[in-house]
C-alpha cells in the first residue's frame, strides 16, 4: 500500500492502464497493486483525474485521517 501511495506520489500514472505501474512494482504484485489501488480509491486518498484527455491517478488533499481498513476491498478481502 505505502509502496503504490508512494510512486502515485513520485509521478504521474495512466488510471485506465496500470500495467506499466505493476511492472515497475513487479508482475508477481500485480494483484497487490491492484487491490492498492483500489483501496487508496475506495477511502478518497487518490483519485482518477482527466488531463488533456486522458485520465491520471492522483493523490487528493488529505482532509483528516483516512483509515484504509475501511476500503470496501479490504473488507472484502478480509472475510475470504
């Protein structure tokens, strides 16, 4: 999660094509990025914003503290 909070916040990602971002992080983490991803999404810590276009993922302003366990995702996940 930090990790994938942390490359959002070194640089510019396509939202609709995330496989460059999970072969940087390495292919076997590819279900762990992508489930960080959708956290993150889920609590309002990044969002998909258009530019020129396109759609990038970007970090939202935090407004108080976001807790990640709250992810629908994460929740789901959870229970299996």
């Amino acid at each position: 999660m930090i990790t994938v909070y942390r490359e959002l916040q070194a640089r510019r990602w396509h939202a609709e094509e995330l496989q460059p971002l999970c072969a940087k992080l390495g292919e076997e983490n590819t279900g762990k990025t992508l489930v960080a991803v959708t956290a993150l999404e889920q609590v309002g810590l990044i969002a998909a914003v258009e530019k020129g276009g396109a759609k990038y993922l970007e970090l939202v302003p935090a407004q108080g503290k976001k807790n990640l366990a709250d992810a629908p995702v994460l929740k789901c996940l959870e229970g299996m």
